[in-house]
C-alpha cells in the first residue's frame, strides 16, 4: 500500500555528488516553510550500523524478531525483515502524517528526481534522459534546459518544491 498524495521526490547522484548536503541544507527551508519533511535513504546492501550490537533491539533480533521497534517518548525506530528492495513509493505507507518526502537516492526508481551533478565524478548527469527529471542542482555546464540550481541554493530549490506541488505557502 502506498499513499499517493503525498509528494514524494528522489534526490540523486553518483557516491560523493553532495546528496546528503543538500538534503540537510534543503530539509530545514522547507520546515521553515511548515511542512512536516519525511525523508528515506537507500542502501543498496544492509547496512552495519542499522541495530547496534549488544543492545536489546539487537538481542531481539538475533533471537529471531521479524519485526522489531523501538519506542521512545520522541521516536520510534522501526527494524523489519523483508524479502525484496523496497521502492520509494511502497515505503510511503510509513510516512503517511508528512507533507513532503525526500527519498536520498533510488535514481532507477519511478519517481520524480532532483540530480545533484558534479562534472569531477562524471561526464554528464546520470539521469539527463529520465523524464523525470525535475531539476539539475550544478555548478556545471550541461546540456539539459530545465530548471538548474547552484549546489547551496537551498531556499531556492524549496520554493521551486513548494511551488511544483502546490505546498503552503
């Protein structure tokens, strides 16, 4: 199950373009803006740190927990076995009280795409050819024409989100 009218937007890029910079850059102009940000980061392979060993959530795991949260008065962490990749869209089900989801990553996915680009790691965007390709964030010359954003222009690229999915205000 999904939910559909949520926005949901990939950010994407090869290892070391600057994904994560410009989601800790963008993320607190968009709750400036009031919105609740959810946001979703793909490993492609499990990841070490996911449970830390010799805590309990851990020791429930390994004792053979499918599924395993961890509540607290201001979190909940949710560790759970599954049995194929997750698409962006599938995982929205958890994120169903957010006005906005950034998933970091997933560029094959069917999802609206942001490409953070730098021309020292490749010679042309990733996903130039993806038609859904939302934006370019560069400092580089390229030849796409759609709309382009310097790496730190974190508000401007929240007012182009606000504005591209009819978000408040």
């Amino acid at each position: 199950m999904h939910t559909p009218s949520i926005p949901l937007v990939s950010i994407v890029g090869l290892s070391g373009s600057g994904k994560t910079t410009l989601l800790t850059g963008l993320i607190p102009e968009l709750r400036r803006a009031g919105l609740r940000v959810g946001t979703i980061k793909h490993h492609g392979h499990a990841p070490d740190d996911m449970d830390t060993p010799g805590k309990d959530t851990w020791q429930h795991r390994r004792a053979g927990a499918a599924c395993t949260i961890l509540s607290s008065p201001t979190q909940i962490g949710v560790i759970r076995d599954v049995d194929h990749d997750s698409s962006p869209q599938e995982l929205l089900a958890w994120m169903e009280d957010m006005d906005l989801v950034l998933a970091e990553g997933f560029k094959r996915s069917s999802t609206p795409k942001i490409e953070v680009y730098r021309s020292e790691i490749a010679e042309r965007p990733v996903c130039l050819h993806d038609p859904l390709l939302l934006a370019l964030v560069t400092e580089a010359d390229t030849s796409w024409d759609g709309p382009r954003f310097s790496p730190t222009d974190f508000a401007g690229l929240a007012r182009f989100l606000l504005r591209r999915f009819h978000l408040a205000p």
